[in-house]
C-alpha cells in the first residue's frame, strides 16, 4: 500500500520553535520506523484512528493527481 505508518506526532507546544501557515513543529512521541525528510503527515483526531480501507470518491471537478504506488508493482493501471 501507498501508506506506511511511521510515528505517532502531535504538534508542538514549544514557544521557540517557528510555525506559520505552511509550517507547523511537531514532536514525535513514538516512532516504528526512521521518518525522513519529505515524508506526509495524515492528521487524525485524537482517540480515532485510521479505517482499514480507503472508499474511492468520485470528485466534482477536474483534479491533478499522482499515483503514489501499485499493487504488485503493476505497470499498466
């Protein structure tokens, strides 16, 4: 699958640490893996988590889009 879980985050508290409306700090409270730089966050509100499936929306207009990853590694899709 596209997504890998990486870590547990929640945004920062700490006062000197820059944040603005593209930046926001964050602190990685337990992590299964390395995360790296460049690498998304999916915001989940607390005490949910995430749904074992994703349900296709059809969207109301024209979107660009990249396809991250396929299953088996398919080439055609």
């Amino acid at each position: 699958s596209a997504l890998t879980f990486i870590a547990y985050a929640t945004v920062s508290n700490k006062k000197n640490l820059p944040t603005n409306s593209l930046l926001t700090a964050f602190d990685l409270n337990s992590t299964v893996r390395e995360a790296q730089q460049g690498e998304l966050l999916l915001a989940i509100p607390e005490f949910e988590s995430l749904p074992a499936y994703f349900t296709r929306v059809a969207v109301k207009e024209n979107v660009k889009g990249h396809i991250l990853k396929a299953l088996n590694h398919a080439s055609i899709i």
